[in-house]
C-alpha cells in the first residue's frame, strides 16, 4: 500500500510487525494473497481481516509525514466526485473529499503517486491537499459515488432480462426514423425500459414514477394504493430514458418546458396492455408518471365487487332502469371509473346504444361508443353530451360532471328518457346531492332524475398467506367511534409480512361502498333543502350502510385490517 514496489510492501510488513500489529506468518499468507490478487499489501491485509485498516492508515501517515483520514466518519460531497473522471479515480484509487476556497482534499492510497498528482491538478484546476486513507474502504466508495454507473446499468440490464419474456415488445405504431435511430443507439435503454414495464406488469402496478433529481433518477410503483421505490437507474441515463419513452408515446422530444400527455402499448404474447403516459417539467428535467392500463386486470362482473346484498340489489335495480342518473363519487383512485365500465357492461346489449364521454379513455370496450374529451379543440363534456343526444342514444356515460352546464345537461338527458351515469369528486354519497345544488341546478331537477349515488374507496386486502388474528388496544379501538367495549367480539385479523405480499402485509385491494338509493323520503328532503347530515340520517333509517359501517363489515369477514378503513373513512 505503501508503493507499488516490492521494497515498498516490505517496509509496510515490518513496521505492522515490529508495531505488533501482525505477525512474520500472516504477512507471509498475505503476500501469497498479494502475489495472486496484484493488490497492495495494505488493501490485502485488511480484506483477510488480519488487521484494523485505520492501524494501517495512521503507519503510512507517520511514514510518509501526511495528514490521514478515517473514511468511514467522512461524508464525501457528491459535487466533488464529478471533478475527476471515473476511469481516472479506479485506476489510481483517488477521490475528491471537499473544497474550501482554491483547495481539493484529496483522498489517496498510495502516497507516493506524486505524478497522479500533478494531472489531478491539471483536470481539476484546484490546489490538492492529499490525505492518506485506507485503500479497502477507498475502493468501496469510489465504486459506490462513481455510481459504479456501468456496473449499475449491467445488473439493471441483467435483471430485466431475467424477468423480460422473450415474446414482450413495445409496439411503435408509428415509427420514423429518428425513433429507429434511438433504438439503435440506446440498446440498453431499450431494454430497460421494456423490462420496466414488463416488470411494473407482472407485479400488479397501477402506475410507474420516473423522477429525476440532481444526482439521481428514481423509479417507483403504485401497487395497491402505496407507491414502493423500486430502483434508482443511473443518472447519465437520464435524457435518454425521458427521449426514449416520449418515442414511444409520440410526444414531441425537443419539448421540455410543457406537460405533455400520451398513450404506449406494450405486447406482451397474446396480451397488449395500454400505458397512459403523462410528463411534467421540473427542475432536473421531466418526470414521467405512466399509468397502467390492463385490461386483464379489469373486472367487469358487479357481483365481484364486495358490494353487501341491499347494495348490490339497489345497483342492479338502477342500473337497469331505462332512464334516470346513477352517480359514483369518491377521491381520484378510488376505483369510480371501473365501477362505470362494470356497470354499462351489465348494459351492453346489441339493443342498446350506449355512448361515453371520457377524459381520458382509459378501456376500449367493445360495442360502446367512446369518445375522447379534447378541451383544446372545443369538444367538452358539454359539447359531446349535447352531440349525443343527437345520436339516439339510451344510455350515457360523462366522465364526470364538472361544471353547471354538464350537470344541466346530464339532468335534462336524465329526465327525458336516457340512462345517465356519471361521477363527481365528493366525500360520501348525501354530499353528492348538496355539490350538485351547489353548483346551480335546481334542487326539483336533482330529486327528480338522480336514481342513485354510490360513493366508494378502496382498502388493502390482508395478504392470505400471513393473515392472522390480531388484538387491538382500547385506544386503537376508539378511532372507530364509541366505546371499545363493542367492538371487543370483532374476529380482527392482521398480516404478519411474508415473502408473498413483499412484508407489507396486503395484497390486492377491495371496495368498500355506500350505495344510496332514491326514497319518497329522501326526495322530499332534497326539495326542503335537507343538509348533509339530514340525508344521511334518513339514507340509514333507509337501509344505507356508510363508508364506515361497510368498512366494517369487511374487516369481520377477514378481508382488510382497522388501520385501513380508519384511513380511508370518516366516522
């Protein structure tokens, strides 16, 4: 460590051995070791674990009269580390440690390299100040602040292979050439970004995050609910992956100060699923959020949905009326749009015209009438309604109702003899009517055509393979509402962690709703301007099962955990 000579080696040996640090035979294994690996004595020394490397450390400072340092109790400042090139630092063991003013602390295990010296000058344009450190933990961290970026990308590209089928290809359905140009270069960006996808797939992912930062990307997935790191790619990649995926989505690649949204599809044997891409600018560049659209993973059967029998009845009831609205309410995510598909897919029959507005598109559905919403050019939700009703239709779907004219137009669809569903943005279901009085729609009209209102979130499923009863404390139990003592005879049940749901506990994810369907009773609220809470109150005495009460009922059958529907309801 001393020098690369030989010479050099064995006053290191001597001192260690007249210091009583080692003895004549372990530095005679370690010079065998050394003699087959070609590393310094030093770093041999340390990895055989025959010595402490900081023992090591301060003998060559006293040795070679410079200062040393203790790596392991020193954070190295990653804007140094780009003043030296990678292949540079690896060869000769040096790193930057920091600057003050003109002056480079260097870190380096040979000190006398003093000709590494003088080009370390010549490349960074600062005064060195050397320092001495131990060679083993020396190499770790240039491995590691040098991203070991080829290693990284290698083990990546290793990894996607592993879990890449041969059969999965991204389709370009509209390839030019500078599409194709990319494909040639960037072979292992290609790669990645087909086994990332592929990836995201197969572990049930609703949504991939591409986000760039100064000195590093990050790369994770929404699996139920939760957003879950899954790898940091390395930085230099970086304009390429955002170029390659604006490619394929056909978005325009020398734009980056707006948001641009687009559409992939990734081919995966028999199955092509969709990608919804959207990217936005931010300060280190574009993060991209892919939102995953399988239709594998769609379930189109009502009577999967967890929905409780009344529920269910009332749904089913509304939904096979021949006109009237039907609305489904709750936060974004919570699962409103594949209740709507579920619910016209019940619908869907060769004497039926069934037309949707929808923003965006997110399933094609075979013999339903869809139609993208494209604010831009002028076609709104209100502007497709109006054209719909010009097109015989019996039933339609708006996306959502934002605004006074869409909901007035969807009111008078409704009363005229069409099936109208929709979804708004409320807590619960009696809020649903309140917003849209609030909106401007007479409140006559809204007790009139509104059959239904379903408001849903979803919860965590307890993982299967580690479920298991579980034992709540009183002041747990008082999230609820009410004395803890009711709740004492409740089966709850809990996941441990396992290897099946990743230790999180959960796997999949269930609805849990509260469907209110019209009365005489609740009509007559609506017209004398009942408030929230009175409609609820009536909604109860009616059969209505809340967020909470349903939440649960859930939780008895063993599907999810208190933790979740306290998180996802309001008591």
């Amino acid at each position: 460590m001393a020098t690369a000579a030989a010479g050099g080696n064995d006053r290191l040996g001597d001192i260690l051995i007249r210091e009583g640090l080692i003895t004549r035979d372990q530095l005679g294994s370690a010079l065998a070791e050394q003699k087959s690996s070609g590393h310094r004595l030093g770093y041999v020394l340390v990895k055989l674990g025959l010595v402490q490397e900081l023992e090591i450390t301060k003998v060559l400072a006293r040795q070679y009269r410079m200062p040393a340092v203790d790596l392991t109790r020193f954070e190295v400042d990653p804007k140094m580390v780009k003043l030296i090139p990678a292949d540079f630092a690896l060869k000769h063991v040096v790193l930057p440690l920091k600057r003050e003013g003109r002056t480079l602390t260097i870190a380096m295990a040979d000190p006398t390299q003093t000709g590494v010296l003088d080009d370390l000058k010549f490349i960074t344009r600062y005064d060195l100040f050397p320092v001495i450190a131990g060679e083993y933990t020396l190499r770790n961290l240039i491995e590691k602040h040098y991203e070991s970026s080829d290693q990284q990308l290698q083990t990546l590209l290793k990894d996607m292979e592993e879990l890449g089928d041969s059969d999965v290809e991204v389709v370009e359905e509209h390839e030019d050439e500078a599409a194709s140009q990319a494909q040639i270069n960037d072979a292992p960006v290609v790669k990645l970004i087909n086994g990332l996808l592929t990836d995201a797939v197969k572990r049930g992912a609703s949504d991939i995050h591409i986000e760039p930062f100064e000195h590093e990307i990050r790369v994770r997935y929404r699996i139920d609910g939760a957003l879950l790191e899954v790898m940091k790619p390395p930085v230099k990649m970086k304009a390429a992956l955002t170029s390659r995926i604006k490619i394929l989505s056909q978005l325009n690649i020398a734009e980056r100060r707006v948001p641009q949204d687009g559409r992939l599809k990734l081919k995966m044997g028999s199955r092509v699923i969709d990608f919804r891409v959207s990217t936005l600018p931010v300060i280190y560049g574009e993060k991209i959020v892919m939102r995953i659209l399988d239709k594998g993973n769609l379930t189109l059967d009502l009577s999967k949905f967890g929905f409780e029998q009344k529920a269910e009845d009332d749904l089913m009831r509304n939904i096979l009326n021949p006109y009237g609205m039907v609305l489904v309410t709750g936060p974004t995510g919570s699962g409103k749009t594949t209740t709507l598909y579920s619910a016209l897919s019940r619908v869907n029959t060769i004497e039926t015209n069934i037309m949707t507005a929808e923003d965006p598109v997110e399933y094609n559905l075979m013999g339903i009438n869809q139609v993208l919403v494209r604010n831009e050019i002028g076609l709104t939700f209100a502007a497709a309604l109006k054209a719909f009703l010009r097109q015989d239709p019996n039933i339609i779907m708006i996306g959502e109702i934002r605004d006074l004219e869409t909901g007035g137009i969807a009111i008078k669809a409704a009363l005229t003899g069409h099936l109208v569903l929709s979804t708004l943005h409320t807590n619960d279901a009696p809020s649903t009517i309140t917003r849209m009085i609030d909106m401007g729609i007479e409140a006559f009209n809204v007790a009139s055509a509104v059959n239904l209102v379903v408001a849903q979130r979803l919860v965590r499923r307890i993982c299967k393979d580690c479920k298991a009863p579980h034992t709540y404390s009183d002041v747990e139990l008082k999230a609820l509402g009410g004395n803890p003592e009711q709740y004492k005879e409740i089966p709850f049940m809990k996941g441990r962690g396992c290897d099946t749901c990743g230790g999180t506990g959960y796997k999949g994810r269930a609805g849990i709703y509260e469907v209110m369907a019209m009365t005489p009773e609740l009509r007559r609220l609506i017209l004398r301007g009942g408030s929230v809470a009175e409609l609820r109150d009536q909604a109860v005495s009616d059969g209505m099962l809340t967020l909470r009460m349903d939440g649960m009922k859930k939780i008895e059958k063993g599907v999810t955990s208190l933790e979740e529907v306290i998180k996802e309801t309001a008591g």
